[in-house]
C-alpha cells in the first residue's frame, strides 16, 4: 500500500476538501483520501501505483493548485506491534 501526500493550495472549507477527494475517488481507484483546508493537505491511500501527472490534472482541474506530491509506503499500523 501507498500513501500519496498532496500539498494543495486554495482550499478554504471543508466543502473544498470534500470537492478534491470526490474528484480523486472518481478518478482513481483508491482505498482511502482525506483532505484537510486547515493543512492544505490530501492524503491518499491506494494499493495502485497513481500516475503524479494525471493527479495534477485532476486537482487541477477542480480549481486547485497541488503545489507538492510526496509518496511513501504505508503500512496499517496495528494496536499491538512485534519486535524480532
């Protein structure tokens, strides 16, 4: 699994977040995306690779600027965790 951080700039509301990740989950197939005005962040979580051009697109075109994209692994973290 994958988390996709987005920097995104010109939300103001939680109406804006909800704009970005209705148009993120009807673009992409993904587990989870939250977004958050406040931080000026999206976060996304997917077990595909997403292409970082066509996320750009289509933030862009709701009327937002991702101005960053970070992405990283993502393991669930569990309420009990082994060491070995």
């Amino acid at each position: 699994m994958t988390k996709v951080t987005l920097e995104i700039e010109g939300m103001a509301c939680s109406m804006c977040e909800s704009h970005i990740n209705e148009a993120v989950r009807k673009a992409f197939d993904v587990k989870k995306v939250s977004s958050s005005h406040s931080k000026n962040q999206t976060v996304i979580l997917t077990e595909q690779e997403i292409d970082e051009q066509a996320l750009r697109q289509v933030i862009d075109a709701t009327g937002y600027r991702v101005s960053s994209i970070r992405s990283e692994p993502y393991q669930k973290k569990g309420l009990f965790s082994f060491g070995r």
